[in-house]
C-alpha cells in the first residue's frame, strides 16, 4: 500500500537500486539502497535527486535545467565536478 501511495504510474515501474561512489555524499552514501520509480521521464522540479542515464551510465544526480534547454548535472559531494548535458 505503501508503494502504490509514492508511485507515479503502475507499482511495476518501480525498481531498487544500490548506489555506487562518493558523489552524493553526505546526502547518499556508497551502498545505500534507492527506490527508483521509472514512471517519472520528465525533470520537472529543480534541484531534486534523479536516477537518470549519460551515454551509457546510470547515475544518480541533483539536476537544473539551464536557459537554451541543456540540463546540469550536479553531485552533492562539493569534489565532484558537475556535468552539463543536452
């Protein structure tokens, strides 16, 4: 019951994870276990945490949607630089 309030589309869209690095840190540490919810395609608030793919990696990121539609990417961990993406 849990699930099916948090869920955004169907329980089926969700999935469990296990977050790998320090780039998160303090705010996700290496081996926390996340629940991702697949459902969610759009970036709609700023500054949230996202589960997302670059290229071929996964990653989990704070995200802000810059002028001209590009988004940054950004880690918690103040040693991380941020990416900017298309």
């Amino acid at each position: 019951e849990w699930l099916k309030r948090i869920a955004r589309g169907n329980i089926a869209d969700l999935f469990v994870a296990q977050g790998a690095g320090d780039s998160m840190q303090p705010t996700l540490l290496d081996g926390d276990i996340v629940l991702i919810d697949t459902a969610q395609k759009r970036i709609e608030q700023q500054d949230r945490i996202w589960a997302l793919g670059y290229g071929d990696l996964g990653m989990i990121k704070r995200v802000r949607r810059l002028p001209g539609g590009t988004y940054r990417l950004l880690s918690d961990n103040p040693a991380v630089s941020p990416i900017d993406a298309a």
